[in-house]
C-alpha cells in the first residue's frame, strides 16, 4: 500500500507547512509535512521547499507507515510531524 507521488501536481509550501500530493491503488492523500519535521530531518533546522524535496522520499515513507497503521486523518490527509518521523526512524532501526 506504498503512496506514491502523483506526477500531476508538484509539492509545494503553504503556511510553513510541506504539501505533497500523493496517492495509492485506491485514493488520492494530501501529505501535509509540518514545518517542525522538515526542520528535524537534518541539520541545520530548515523549513524551505529545498528540504522538502530533498527529503520527499522520507516523508513519502513515513506518511504511508503512518497509512498503514490507520493513523490518517480526515479528508484523506496524512499529517507527518516530528515525532513521526523520530517513531518512523526507530522502527527501522529496530529492523536492522
């Protein structure tokens, strides 16, 4: 069930938060990146649309952990945070 990145529209910044347009087999997802975990997944802390798309297939992996887990939010969102990104990376760590 791995989201993927939908090729008609671009991800993009809205009110400090990362925008990625995404989908699976089934629906359409809007993964909505806060501006705390685009700082928190390297160093130095930064929130600019650079970051975003660098680390796109981070967050693209963590929202659809989250989607599999039933842990979406409403109108077919995935909010990814900070701490989702730091549980996303321990469990992958535990996997090694």
């Amino acid at each position: 069930m791995a989201l993927r990145l939908r090729p008609d529209l671009p991800p993009f910044l809205q009110d400090e938060n990362g925008h990625i347009p995404m989908a699976d087999d089934t629906a359409n997802w809007l993964v909505i990146v806060t501006k705390e975990a685009m700082e928190g997944v390297a160093s130095p802390p930064d929130a600019s649309h650079q970051r975003l798309l660098e680390h796109i297939g981070t967050f693209g992996e963590v929202a659809t952990y989250k989607l599999e887990h039933g842990r979406a939010g409403d109108e077919d969102t995935i909010w990814v945070q900070q701490e989702d990104v730091a549980e996303w990376r321990s469990t992958r760590a535990n996997r090694l």
